[in-house]
C-alpha cells in the first residue's frame, strides 16, 4: 500500500546518547517499525530547536527529486540498510512510486553557538 506524507504526530525519538525524545515527523514514518520511532511517552522531554534528526535521503526513479525522511533510531532498517527502498504515493498518484535510498545523514545536536553567534 502507498504511503503519504502528509499527517503528522508525536513520536518516541532515540538520539545519540540513547536519551527518548518526543518529536513531531510524519504519522506514515511514524508507525512504519522500518524508521524506528515508538509510541510517545509522557516522561519523553519535547526535543529542542536546533536538534537535527537523522534520517536518509530517498530519490524519485523517474524525476530526480529527492526526499529527506527521518529516523527514529540509528539501527533502524531505513537508516542501516544498504539500497532501502520506500512506496510513496504522491498528491493525485493513485498507487505510488518506489523511492531508493540514496544516502543518510547523522544526528546533530543544537549548539549554544548556534543560538549566540560571536
């Protein structure tokens, strides 16, 4: 079945440090056990601004274009599988098109830098 993208929710986040997160990503990637969030739990502190969630980039196989979509653990199938592959349905696409994954990207927590630039 096709997924979209366009819901979103609170999700159970893992960073780095293995500390649980609550943060908002698309209710599709959400529930998808391949990203590797969980079920939002009310002892989760909200993640803060500036925090740059890890994640893959997928690309179109007919136009090119490219998609950043985040991952919840860095384990996750989405993230450590080599030649992940994703059906995504697209606004007026009825059955949705198999994105590949062409790349992944890594956690980045916010620094005091970034908020105070000297």
């Amino acid at each position: 079945m096709a997924k979209t993208l366009s819901q979103r929710n609170w999700f159970r986040y893992t960073d780095e440090n293995a500390d649980t997160l609550s943060v908002q990503v698309q209710d599709v990637l959400g529930k998808n056990v391949d990203f590797g969030f969980a079920t939002v739990n009310a002892a989760d502190a909200v993640a803060g601004k500036g925090l740059r969630l890890r994640g893959i980039y997928v690309k179109h196989p007919t136009d090119g274009r490219v998609r950043f979509l985040p991952c919840g653990t860095g384990v996750c199938d989405a993230y450590s599988v080599l030649g992940y592959s994703l059906n995504i349905k697209d606004e007026g696409d009825a059955t949705g098109v198999t994105w590949t994954k062409t790349g992944r990207r890594g956690e980045r927590a916010p620094s005091p830098y970034d908020r105070y630039p000297v």
